[in-house]
C-alpha cells in the first residue's frame, strides 16, 4: 500500500493521463547556443525531472512574439522554426521516461526588450502593454486592436508549434507580472474599451480569447494549463477575492488552473512568487485552495512544496488536483519515485535558499547549492568507472569534506573521514536553532546519515595531522580543514562585551537587549535577523558602502524584507573605531549596544591543509581552506574531486 495514495492517483486532463499529480513547474533553460536555440545539455536537465518520476515536466522562458523579446538568446522563440530541433530533443527526452512534456508559453508586455536599443530613439526598447505609460524610463506603447489582435495569434501559433514539436501540453503564463496579467490587472489595465476597465470580463477577455484560439489550433485533446496570480500580495496589487474573480473568468476555457502568487517585478513579493526560507512549507497553496471552490477546473499549487505530508493533504482533502514543484525538483530530481517507495526520508529537502535562481540569471546556469548533479546532467548520465580501489582520507566533516567522503564511498573507495570536532556539519552546525535554517541542519543530518550507510570509517574528535595521516598511509588525501572567524583589530575588540558571530548563534540568550553587528555580509545579516525575531535591537555597521549577498542577490531580496519587518539599522559606510562598554564607536558616532559581535570575514585555514601536501600520493585542497565560499562551491567542489579519484 501506499503511504500518500492521494498524490500518486493518476490524473486526465484533456483525455492525456497524467502518472502522479506531482509536476515540475516551469524553469526555463538559459545556457543556449548563440542563436539562443536549446542544447542537448537542456534536454538532459528536464528528462532528469522526467526520470525522477514527475508526471509532466514544463520547459520556462518560452517567447510567444519574440519580436518583443527581452534577452532573445536566453528565450525560447516559439514563433522561430530554427528552434524546432532544440524543443523536440527535449520533448522526446522528457516523454521517454514516461512524463508529458509542455511549454510555458509567455509575453512580458511592458517589460519586455528592456534591453534592446533602437536606432535613433531615445528609448531602450520597444514594448507594448494595456495602456500608455512609463516603465524605467520607457515610455510603453498601449496595444490596439490588430497588436491585441496579433498577440492572441501568436499564443495560439505557439502552441501548435509545440504540439508539432512533440509536447502534450501548454502553459499559458498570466501570473507574475508578464503581459496577460498586466491586462488582468485593475491597477494596470485602466482601458475604456473591450479589453479593460473595472469590468473583470473585459479585463480577463485577451487571456480568454487566447485561450479559446489556442483550444482551436491544438483540439480538444489537448490540456491547456494556466498560470495566474491568485493574489499579487503588495499594496496596490489584486487581493485573492481579484484572484478568484480572474478565476472565475477562465474556468472552462482550459483544463488546469496554476495558482501561484504576486509578481516578479515587484522587490518585496518576488520571494513571495519564490517562496524564502523565512515563508513556512506550501505558504502560497492557500490562494489555490480559495480558488478551488469557486470553479470546476481542475487546480494546482506551486510553491515551497516538497513536504508529501502537505502534499497528500491538499489533494486528499480536495483542496487541490495537482501539486506543482520547481526548486524541490532541483534539489532533489528523484523526489517523486523516493516518496512513492517509501523513501521520503532520503529525499533532499530544497533549502529555498535560492542560489540555483540567483546562478541562472548572473550565469545562465542552474545550479544546486545541496545537489551536485543539477545543471550537470549529462556529466552524471554514465558514470565514471574506478580503475582502483583506493583509501582516502577526508580532513575535515564540513559541508565539502561530507559530500567528499560520501561520493568517493558511493563509488567504491574506501573512506576515512576524520573531524577535530564532536560533530559532523562543520561550522554551519551554530545555526542549529535558528528557524529560518531548519532545513540546512536536517541537511546535515541527512548527509552524516547517509555517510554511515555508505560505510565511512568516521572518525569525530580525531585531527589529521601529518603523523596520523602517514600512520594510516591513504592513496588520497581531501583537506577540507575550513576557516575560522576572523577577529578585526579594534580597540575594545576583546571586551567582556565582544563576541564572535559563531559564538552567539549557539549562545544568543548571552545577548543584551541592543547588539551592533560588525559586518553586513550574509552572516552578520542574518544572525541579525534570528537576534531581532527574539525581540533584540540590532544595528548593522559596515564599512563598505553597500551589503554583501555573497553572489546571492535574489536571497538578499528577502533578507531585504526581514530587515525592514524587523526594523533591523543597516549603518553603510561607517568604519568601527572603537568598542567600549556602551557600544561601538563608530565615524565618531556612538551606536549604543549591551552586546557586540563581530561578523567580518572568515580567515582560510590553509597551513593545516599544507601540512599535508605530501602525505600521499593524491592530494586535494578543498572549500574554505581554499578561500571562504558557500555551501553550492563546497558540494560541487566535493563531488567532482571525488568524482575524478
């Protein structure tokens, strides 16, 4: 029998069957060839999710009018035959592991070409939404009828295309801030004709009539999947009751209603669409389950879901059809096949840290900060053999020297991992009571676990020094010895006051009622946050003239959100004098504090790692004795060193 029965029921929408209701939602692929058409590398990343037992899996970024196409070598052209091959290599690969394959079918409007310059114009780009209006400096052009006209065309020309291509489903994207949802808007879309205004049925007709054209170009057994908004959750945006109205207008006109939330272009909602690890697991699945009772398509929710305690809820109780997952599936691939075995314990749990975003938009590539394999498929599709058995000894049970030792494990060797401390996890292990964190330690947990499973002669409370190493005579030898915090030469720095961020995420009870922060990266900021949400007055002081995400600039977007909701000071620029017993002197300023901790940096442990240079005959330095990074370069790191023994 089944433990979550509810979740693996098969599904018909549109007379297509449907194996689970457990979707990859949408990710679009931006790692392209020049002519921005799909490589083979794409293929592999989507049949991955495929493989892993989802039952459809959407391809993202797919441009209905790339004529109004914003980065159109990063996007999908749905009205480009050159793109053919691309989209049906992926389309097959996604089919032959049993999942139905669909494309997201999508028009920014006014947001389009932001970054396409036209020839004696003064204006960046040309682009076309509701009405007339100014966007980044941009005067946006409103569609009239044939524009309206033409973009209804298009979204109907797209989907046959991909019909013809070898999908058996479309997307039709109308949440988040893009074109369709420009028009539902109220706030927006203040036309006076036949396609806005307060009338919802006019503001909701271009969506309907796309619908509608899209259902006469691909015939009726086809499903036709929707993505909305249920609510855009900031001021000035539509509420829920908006939501369901939109609802309301579309049921009928296609078989699956995709409930998601707020709005991309909007800072402080963008990890709402993209749930936070600050936002509890399935926080937006309210907004579908409102929706839900108001219409008789079949409905879906997306975000923050992976949990399958939550998951078979809402299905079970008829709260929703369909559970939809991105980021869950990039942690973790096989996360339905794990689940339906009974297995859901070795599910990877997305942290929502948001790394793989960030990645995608700064390099094109999606990466996984706890899943090597993600964005690497095709490396992974054959595994690399092992000539030789080999002993290899980890210095080190960080996040990198676990991963290590579990993928040299896995392929054969045989593994000794020793750590100085009484505990696997290394440093990350002072955020263990920090709620916002929850995940990263059942992470660790997980990790260590699997590393007895896999046999590793662990070894805690043990240091590699060079005579213990030659005394156990390794092949290899991983040094994976860390950093340590870095202690700034301040007056007053060793103040009975004065404490290492390390040292107060374990002992914040130690803290006084106002603490100044020395240090705006991403450990001052949150050990910030985690001091405010127990009622402290934090201050941030930083030298440098803005804060430092660390390479992850869609995670600061909701640090940016906790530090407003917690009034949290971010003090830029201010170089830290002095520390006495009232505080922090600071630009000749003094920022009253009862506690002062210091977050400045991490200094490499590299001479503990050179000690052992020559040890071996194999020798690899790794992670933060390297220089200080974060947990996606330590795991990927990890594994392909491992990967290469």
């Amino acid at each position: 029998m089944l433990k979550y029965p509810h979740i693996f029921e098969p599904i018909e929408l549109a007379g297509t069957i449907f194996r689970n209701r457990i979707f990859a939602a949408p990710t679009g692929w931006m790692d392209k060839y020049q002519d921005g058409t799909l490589p083979p590398e794409a293929a592999a990343y989507y049949a991955r999710k495929a493989k892993g037992g989802a039952a459809a899996v959407t391809l993202g970024e797919c441009r209905v009018d790339t004529n109004f196409c914003n980065a159109p070598n990063r996007l999908t052209k749905m009205d480009d035959p050159s793109h053919r091959n691309g989209l049906a290599r992926c389309a097959d690969d996604i089919r032959r592991y049993g999942a139905v394959p669909s494309v997201e079918l999508q028009h920014a409007g006014m947001y389009e070409n932001r970054d396409l310059g036209l020839k004696g114009e003064a204006s960046r780009g040309l682009a076309y939404g509701p009405v007339e209006c100014e966007e980044s400096g941009r005067i946006i052009l409103a569609m009239d009828e044939a524009m309206i006209e033409r973009t209804i065309r298009k979204y109907a020309q797209a989907a046959a295309f991909a019909k013809s291509c070898g999908y058996g489903m479309v997307t039709v994207h109308a949440g988040h801030g893009w074109l369709m949802s420009q028009f539902l808007s109220p706030t927006l879309n203040t036309r006076k004709d036949q396609w806005g205004g307060p009338d919802i049925e006019n503001r909701a007709r271009i969506v309907v009539a796309a619908l509608d054209a899209i259902r006469k170009a691909v015939g009726p057994k086809f499903p036709i999947e929707v993505r909305i908004s249920g609510s855009e959750c900031y001021t000035g945006g539509y509420d829920i009751e908006e939501g369901i109205r939109i609802a309301k207008q579309i049921d009928g006109h296609c078989d699956l209603i995709h409930v998601s939330a707020g709005s991309h272009e909007v800072a402080e909602v963008f990890t709402v669409t993209h749930p936070s690890m600050f936002l509890a697991d399935g926080c937006n699945a309210v907004y579908a389950e409102a929706i839900k009772k108001h219409v008789s398509t079949p409905v879906a929710t997306v975000g923050a879901q992976g949990d399958p305690e939550i998951m078979e809820e809402l299905v079970a109780s008829g709260k929703v059809d369909v559970v939809e997952i991105a980021r869950g599936l990039m942690a973790d691939p096989d996360l339905p096949n794990k689940i339906r075995a009974g297995e859901e314990k070795e599910v990877r749990k997305c942290m929502r840290c948001l790394a793989c975003f960030s990645g995608l938009l700064h390099n094109g590539q999606f990466h996984c900060a706890i899943n090597p394999e993600i964005g690497r498929e095709t490396e992974y599709a054959v595994p690399v053999p092992v000539k030789k058995v080999k002993t290899v000894l980890v210095a080190g049970g960080g996040v990198g020297g676990m991963q290590a030792a579990l993928t040299a494990a896995e392929r054969g060797h045989k593994v000794i991992l020793c750590e100085k401390t009484g505990e696997l996890g290394g440093t990350l292990r002072c955020e263990r009571k920090v709620p916002f964190k929850a995940k990263l330690d059942e992470y660790l947990n997980q990790q260590a676990s699997r590393l007895a499973q896999a046999g590793v002669d662990i070894r805690l409370n043990t240091e590699v020094t060079p005579d213990l190493a030659e005394s156990l005579k390794p092949d290899v030898i991983i040094a994976a010895t860390g950093a340590r915090p870095v202690k700034p030469p301040i007056p007053g720095i060793d103040g009975k006051n004065v404490f290492s961020a390390e040292y107060i995420y374990t002992h914040a009870e130690e803290c006084g009622e106002k603490v100044a922060i020395l240090g705006a990266g991403l450990v001052g900021i949150e050990l910030g946050i985690y001091l405010a949400m127990q009622g402290k007055k934090v201050e941030l002081i930083e030298m440098l003239d803005h804060v430092s995400d660390g390479g992850n600039n869609l995670h600061m977007k909701a640090l940016d959100v906790e530090i407003k909701k917690y009034k949290i000071g971010v003090n830029l620029s201010t170089r830290a004098e002095e520390i006495t017993p009232e505080g922090v002197i600071g630009n000749g300023k003094l920022f009253k504090a009862d506690t002062v901790v210091y977050a400045v940096g991490q200094k490499p442990q590299r001479q503990a790692a050179a000690d052992l240079y020559a040890c071996a005959p194999e020798f690899y330095l790794l992670g933060d004795c390297t220089a200080p990074a974060n947990i996606m370069s330590a795991t990927s790191a990890a594994d392909a060193i491992a990967r290469a023994i």
